[in-house]
C-alpha cells in the first residue's frame, strides 16, 4: 500500500514554531506517511533557528526572502516556487499554517493544481478585512480553498461553519503552539544569562513587530514603555526587536539607551520560551504569544484594538490594550500594583490546547485521505 505524500509548506517562524511538532509526529507515522517539506523562507533567520530546535531538514528550501520584500513580489514568489514543487513531489494532501502570505499563496498554488489542502489554525476571524494587514484576508481566502480545516477551538469552528464551510470538513484540533511549547519548556531549558537583566526587577516583556502596527502606534507603544519605566522603578522591559527596518528604525528612535530597557535580537525559540516563564507580564501584538502565555501563568495584555483570538478574552488571559499610550500604562499599572486581578489572569484556564493537537492531526490524515 502506498504511503500518503503529505508537503507541508511554511515560511515564518510563527509557522514554523507551530508547524514542527505537526511535522515530526507525521515522521513519527513513517508506516503510513511520507513527511515532505517545504519552506519558502519569508522570514530566513528566525526561521533556521526553528529548524535547528526541532530538528527539521527541509526537503526544499524556496529561500525566497528579500530585503524590505513587499506583498506583491512576496505572493508572486511563492506562487510560482511552490508549483515547481508540487509538480515535483505530487503530494495527497498540501498542509498549510495560519494566516502568512507564504500561506495563502502556497495554498493558492495547490488549488490550482487540484491538490486538496489542509489548513491548520483554520477559523480566526476579527471580521475587518484590514485588521490585521494582510493577515485577515489571507486566512479567510485560504479557508475557502481547503478540504480540510483544524480548528484550534469552538469559536474557529463557529466561524468555519458561518463562512459556509461544510461541518464535515471541520475538525476541532486544539493548537499545535501549545504542543511546541509543552516539548520546548519540558526538553529544551535555555539559560538567559548574556542578557544582563537585574534579577531584583520583574519583566515585562514586549513584542510587537504587526504590520498595522508600522508608525504611529509602535510609537505610542514605545512612549508608553518609556513613562512606565519612569513611573515603577521596580521593573525592566525586554525588547526582542524584529529585523524588519520598519520595527528598527521607530524602536531604537524612541527606547534605546534605557538601563531598563533591553533591545535585543529575536531570541531562539527555546530561550524566548524560558523568558516568557521568567516574565511578569507580556505585551505583545502577535498571535502566538497570546495563546503560549497562558499556559506558563502569565497575563498578556494585547498591543492590538481586535484580536481574531477572542477565546483567550472571554476565559481572562489576556486583555486587550490596543496601541493608546494612556491605555496600555493604566492596564500595566493595574497588574503591578492590584495582586487580585494578577492572581485572576495568571490563573484563568488556557483554552488553546492539551498538547495533543499534533496527534489529532496525524489520526485525521491517517483515516480521511
């Protein structure tokens, strides 16, 4: 009997983080899969280090990335890169991740070479087609191309069904970043000493790198970290800087030169796991982290005014603070100073998984392919 030829493409390192465990429990399932994979490198060095954490050869590497890329070129590269792949491999079944360009143009790729497509992450919504640039849209238009979609939750499974996808091709998974997480923090404890952090101060760490977030309000992020350090001499922030110049450029304008403020490079995934541990609070505009946090204890105020992530706001972990200087001080204020409402985030229940979402998946493909 024929193995069942499974390409699974991603580029980014969210991807690529919650992607990996997919992609080993497939190689685990040798007998009656064939683990093939595909990276199209839209972002290249956070993405090898991924790679080199889990131990994952890419079987093709598009190394597509280029220098301040833009949407268009970047569609068009990986539109046309991943045919020349799937001519090659002609795999069962496409597996795609989340809501990236790398995403949707690779799930484009392979409707029209009428191969199914699997989506996992499928189902988020903040129903604005501008919120998050060019996030939203690109979800939404790979949802309506896939045969099957791993919803991380029942709220993404409501979505699926009210954007008139069949129930039958529904399946509620768990997410696959609270897998990564699990085996990271279990199996790959990372120290932070070259860091240089005052271990008598607690850490907010900061992470915002969102396109929607380019000018303006990184800027009133940045002056909201700049009073809040001023007003709580008990605190550090940590400050991975994306390598996009857009992120550069306004954050060491505004933050650099703070003896409590610590700009540093995009950390490895296994020392960004051990720093969230050590954190007091996380601020943050991407995806992953809002739903990583709270499986480690951590409140998570969201640098975003909608999130496609609503779950983690109705179960407590995380809150939405949006990019309004006044808004985010008065909510980082709160935490540091009120124990109770710390207490009531720190301890609300992650509704993003158990760690076995990877497994789901694997048995999904196994016996509906």
């Amino acid at each position: 009997m024929a193995k069942t030829k499974v390409l699974t493409i991603f580029g980014t390192r969210p991807e690529a983080i919650k992607m990996a465990p997919l992609v080993k429990e497939i190689e685990k399932n040798s007998d009656t899969l064939e683990s093939i994979v595909c990276v199209t490198a839209q972002h290249r060095q956070i993405l090898d280090q991924v790679l080199e954490l889990f131990e994952i050869k890419p079987d093709f590497d598009l190394d597509i990335m280029k220098n301040n890329q833009n949407l268009w070129s970047l569609t068009s590269d990986v539109l046309l890169k991943t045919k020349e792949v799937m001519e090659k491999v002609k795999p069962d079944i496409v597996l795609v991740h989340g809501d990236t360009t790398t995403s949707m143009a690779a799930a484009l790729s392979a409707f029209y070479a009428k191969i199914p497509v699997g989506h996992v992450e499928a189902g988020l919504r903040t129903f604005d087609k501008y919120y998050p640039f060019p996030e939203e849209i690109n979800r939404v238009f790979t949802d309506s191309l896939c045969t099957y979609h791993f919803a991380p939750t029942d709220k993404a499974c409501e979505n699926l069904v009210k954007s008139q996808i069949p129930k039958t091709h529904i399946y509620k998974t768990g997410n696959t970043v609270i897998d990564a997480l699990l085996y990271t923090v279990n199996n790959k404890k990372e120290e932070l000493k070259e860091l240089n952090l005052n271990n008598d101060l607690k850490i907010i760490l900061l992470t915002s790198h969102r396109r929607e977030n380019f000018g303006k309000p990184l800027e009133e992020i940045c002056k909201s970290v700049l009073e809040l350090v001023k007003r709580n001499k008990d605190i550090q922030f940590v400050y991975p800087v994306h390598p996009n110049p857009n992120v550069q450029k306004t954050v060491n304008e505004f933050l650099y030169g703070h003896d409590r403020i610590h700009l540093i490079k995009p950390l490895e995934y296994a020392q960004f796991c051990t720093l969230m541990k050590k954190s007091h609070i996380i601020l943050t505009d991407s995806g992953g982290v809002q739903e990583e946090a709270p499986s480690l204890g951590k409140p998570v105020l969201v640098l975003r005014d909608t999130t496609e992530r609503p779950e983690a706001i109705e179960h407590g972990t995380v809150k939405l603070a949006g990019t309004d200087k006044n808004e985010i001080i008065s909510l980082v204020e709160e935490l540091l100073q009120n124990p109770q409402e710390y207490k009531k985030m720190s301890e609300a229940v992650n509704p993003y998984g158990d760690g076995f979402a990877s497994k789901r998946i694997v048995e999904i493909l196994k016996n509906s392919i």
